[in-house]
C-alpha cells in the first residue's frame, strides 16, 4: 500500500460525500473502541476493496447507499501492520475523535491518512 499520496479536490468529495452518509455511526464505533480501552486513537479504513485490517464495520450500500466499506481499527494495529511508521507523529497529528473521525483512505492504490469533521447535530 503506497502511503502518503495526496487526495486531489474531486477524490475528498467522493470521500466526503459517503463519509456524511455514516457519521454517526463511525462516531460510535470511535468511542466504543476508547470507552473499551483498546485504544486512544481509533482509525477508520476506508475503501471500496476488501482489506484485511480491522473489522469491518459497514459495508456498501449498509446505510443510505454508502458507496464504501469502512473497517474499524486503531492506532496499535497499524502500528503493528507497518501501515503506521512514526507512532510520535502520529500521535502529534492526531485529533480529538469526538469532533474528528481519523480515517486511512485507500483509493486508487493511494493511501491517506485524514481527519474529517463531524457533522454538527
């Protein structure tokens, strides 16, 4: 998986206008994974692919005919899978997954690691 590619315009409206569909849902699964202490810093894997990193946790067309599968996962497992290299800029970088859902982009044999706010209720 190439890391560190940017998103061009068009690829992070495809990206936010699916993310939109599942935010609740994500913001759950976020707090759920650091209400159960396996980690601090939640990561949600998204692509239109099977991977094999974290557990899938919507799949496509699961809600409002989201057009991704979004794999629950966090910081640790990626760490341990080398998708993750500098845990210390990581967390630097990282933001508050109440008002952010950190995600790991994988389109088009790109990979980017992203915060997108939360929709205001």
């Amino acid at each position: 998986m190439e890391e560190n590619k940017d998103l061009d315009i068009q690829e992070m409206g495809i990206i936010s206008s699916d993310f939109i569909k599942v935010a609740d849902k994500l913001k759950t699964a976020t707090q759920k994974i650091t209400e159960n202490k396996f980690s601090n810093f939640p990561i949600i894997i998204m692509s239109k692919n099977d991977i094999k990193l974290g557990s899938l946790f919507i799949d496509i067309k699961e809600f409002y005919e989201n057009e991704w599968k979004y794999h629950a996962s966090y910081l640790e497992i990626l760490l341990s899978n080398n998708i993750i290299h500098d845990e210390k800029i990581f967390k630097k970088r990282y933001k508050d997954y109440n008002e952010y859902c950190c995600l790991l982009v994988v389109m088009d044999n790109k990979s980017k690691i992203i915060f997108i706010p939360y929709p205001e209720d």
